[in-house]
C-alpha cells in the first residue's frame, strides 16, 4: 500500500494554496485525469488546500484531488490516496472489481438521504478523533458547512485523522443541512460497537443444512425466475423463491436504475457490495430505495460483504492467525447491519468475499477457516443466511474439505470460460447442492447491453439469492 507524506496541520491564513482544475494529464481519458493543483510556480510541491462549501482541507503530498461536478463519470475508489468533491454522477465509470482500502477523503453536500455517523461542529475539527472502526470508514455531517463527509482508511485510522484534523471552515458558509441527516450529536467518532456482547434473543438462526440437502421451501419449487412483464415487474413469488437460475453480473458500484433497467432483459441476477474494510469503490447509488427499485425490475441479488481478507492474501487489510475468529463474528454483525438498513430482511443470504490466497501456506489456511467458521455461526445467529464467494482453488476448496461450519451457499471464481456451476475440477458437484452454486466464469470486462456500457465479471447462478 501506498503510503502518503503527511503535513503539520496550519491554520487560517497560513494556508499557501487552492485548488484550479486546469490542465489534463496526456494520455489518460477525461475520467482517470486528476485535477491539477496550483501551488507556488504552479508546482504540485508544497502546502495545498482544497476548498469546498466554505471547508478547506489540506491535501497530503502524493493525493489526487478530483471535482465530481466536473468530472461526473469519476469512480470513488477508496484503493487510491484522493480528496472527491462533490456528488458523483449517476453512472460512475468503475472497474469491475476493487478489494481493498487506503487514506481517501469524500466531501459532498449534506442531505443525501443516508445518515452520518457523527455530527461534528467546526470549532472541533482540529481535536477529532476517528476511531477503529469494523469497516474502516467514518461518515461525519459538518453542518456549518452544509457537507457531509466519509473518510476511509487502510490500516491505521491516525492517518486519516490528522487529514481531517486539518481541516478549517472559512469565511462563507451556505446553510445547514436538513435535519435528518444528524442521527446524534458528537464532536468525535464514537467508539465501535460492543461485537462480543451476547446474541439477540429476538431471532431464530437460520437452519444448517448439510452438502446435497435442501430445505422443504425448496421442494417441488418451480425451476427458473420468470421473465419480468411489460410494466417491469414481476409477481411476488417468483422474487421470495431462496434461489434462482439463470445469468448475472457484477460491478464495483451499484449502477444506476436507468443502467438496470437498460441490462434487465440480459441479465436476471445483479451483485451488489454492502459494506467491509475491503470495499474498494463507493456505492452512491446503493439505497433501499435502489434495492427495492431493482427486485421491482426482477433482479434477484447477492449482498455481499468484503471484510478482512487472508493473512496470505495480496490486500492491505487482513486478519491475523490470532484475530481469525474474532473478526470473522465482528464481520458478521456488521454484514447484517449493512443489510437490514439496505430492507434485506433476516434469513437471506450474505455472501463473504473472500480473495484469492496461497492455500499452500498451512497456518494461512488455518486462520481463513477459523474466520470463515466463526462467520457462519454468528451470521446465522443474526438471522442470515451465511454464504462464502472465493477462488474455486483456494477458499471454496479449503471449505469444502474441512470439518467446520459450512456456509449455507457458495459463489466460486474460475475464469475458465465455462458458464456451468457443475463440473468444476476444485468443487465436487455434491458439494453445496442443489441450488447453492454461483459461478464467476469470467473476470473483468466489458459488456454493452441495452446501449449502455459496463466493466463487469460474468456470473452462472444456480444459487441462494435475495
């Protein structure tokens, strides 16, 4: 991971520099240029600030700083040191796929429809604290500003402190934002949640069920989703069966509705991110209003959380041979939060992404399926179904083998080409049947359906979905 130079915190007038959008980088297409920084001698070097609603914030040597309004296609990656300002545009162009966190900073006007996390008033910013959290993320509403802010970060959240710490309010403030934004008062990131307290009583775990069983909702049930009629939805039963055949895609970023309706007739099953330390992209997109929006259309969807990832895994964020199971618990409470404020309700499934890893390495191997144990059991405790997306070679392998708690549902990758769930060289086809394979035949590429383009990986669902 990239690890950026960060700056005393200066005050005031004693800010040298400010933004200007004004030159391109050679080569590289409108949507992957940075926004050029004018500093002294026009120089990338030196103090610098960006300002934006009346909040100046200082960027670290290193950092991109991109201006949403002016470059609406920009993708939020949170794998990329950068500042955003402002609200992407409705069709962001985003990879395929991104695993994985670094420092980066998203400034956008208050009242998006999704809560903060903390309120923090002007005056405070320079003693913020961002405390670990599961996802190693902080949403802060700054109302004198009328802003929301998210921060992410990879391994340390101190970095991303002193960046907001930094952070001034000017002169000019436009108003604040509305109310129901602010879910509590707070001059500083609230400590995480308690993810050892005792279980819920409320909710029944979801049932296990061993390799070539199936639950009695799923006898007799019929075979295929259903075409979606002319006003775009289809009856309630076909979407509350727990699986379907049939094809998917998925992408970094939720699209936007118009981009589902347009790729409706080609695709009946749609990916969507719902939270992790490792999420790379942002989901502006992604509400409960667009979930419900999307099943209306009859996609049917997998939720899928991208916490820690293997202690041999190439990603930054990663779990320890002594952290496996407690963080496997903490990602399963998370998961379920995700999804319920998402309207997924208990007893359907969330997928872990868990990346490819060296399944040679014994004690690695061991930790992964401590983790993966410990996600089952505390996720079904929380009222869902648990299930496991990884490389075919290394965790579904390792899974399938081994004597722990199984996950209820897999998504494999093998990107042989080869659009069948059975058959697969790593995966015996008794293993996780009847109707709870998915397969990612095919990695990052793209796709153009109804006039519209995507980078996507290609899916073959015989599986557990929303």
């Amino acid at each position: 991971m990239r690890r950026a130079v960060l700056f005393s915190v200066f005050s005031g007038g004693a800010v040298a520099a400010a933004l200007a959008v004004a030159g391109t980088v050679p080569g590289r297409p409108a949507s992957h240029r940075p926004a050029a920084l004018s500093g002294p001698a026009g120089s990338l070097e030196g103090p610098r600030v960006v300002e934006y609603r009346g909040l100046r914030v200082p960027v670290p040597a290193g950092w991109e700083v991109h201006r949403l309004d002016r470059d609406p296609a920009r993708c939020v990656r949170y794998d990329r040191h950068a500042v955003y300002l402002g609200r992407p545009g409705p069709q962001p162009d985003c990879p395929a796929r991104v695993v994985g966190r670094t420092e980066a900073v998203h400034i956008e006007p208050a009242g998006d429809g999704r809560a903060a996390r903390t309120v923090v008033r002007g005056d405070k910013l320079a003693s913020l604290v961002v405390a670990p959290t599961v996802d190693h993320e902080t949403r802060l509403a700054l109302p004198e500003a009328g802003v929301t802010i998210t921060g992410v970060y990879g391994s340390d959240p101190g970095r991303l402190q002193r960046v907001l710490r930094g952070a001034r309010l000017s002169a000019s403030r436009p108003a604040a934002p509305p109310r129901s934004d602010v879910r509590r008062m707070a001059t500083t990131t609230p400590e995480a949640p308690d993810q050892s307290a005792p279980l819920a009583e409320s909710t029944p775990p979801v049932p296990d069920t061993p390799f070539g069983q199936s639950t009695p909702s799923e006898a007799g049930a019929a075979d295929g989703a259903g075409a979606a009629p002319g006003n775009g939805t289809v009856p309630d039963q076909a979407l509350e069966r727990p699986w379907v055949r049939g094809k998917g895609f998925d992408t970094c970023t939720a699209p936007s509705l118009a981009t589902m309706k347009a790729w409706r007739p080609s695709f009946k099953v749609t990916n969507i991110y719902i939270g992790g330390a490792a999420r790379g992209c942002a989901q502006p997109n992604l509400t409960a209003s667009w979930v419900r929006q999307v099943r209306r259309m009859g996609y049917r969807i997998t939720p899928t959380y991208v916490g820690l990832q293997a202690p041999c895994g190439s990603r930054p964020q990663r779990f320890t041979a002594k952290s496996a199971a407690s963080e496997g618990a903490r990602s399963a409470v998370d998961a379920a939060r995700k999804a319920r404020a998402l309207g997924i309700p208990d007893g359907r499934p969330i997928y872990f992404d868990m990346e490819a890893y060296n399944h040679k390495k014994s004690a690695c191997k061991a930790a992964v399926l401590r983790f993966v144990d410990r996600w089952v059991d505390r996720l079904q405790a929380e009222g869902y179904q648990p299930c496991l997306y990884s490389s075919a070679k290394s965790g579904i392998r390792d899974v399938g083998r081994a004597q722990i708690s199984r996950p209820s549902c897999v998504w494999f990758a093998n990107w042989d080409g080869r659009a069948d769930v059975y058959g697969d060289p790593f995966l015996p086809d008794h293993w996780w049947a009847p109707h709870r394979r998915i397969k990612q035949y095919r990695g990052a590429h793209k796709e153009r359906h109804g006039g519209v383009r995507l980078n996507i990986d290609s899916n073959i669902v015989d599986g557990r979905v929303y």
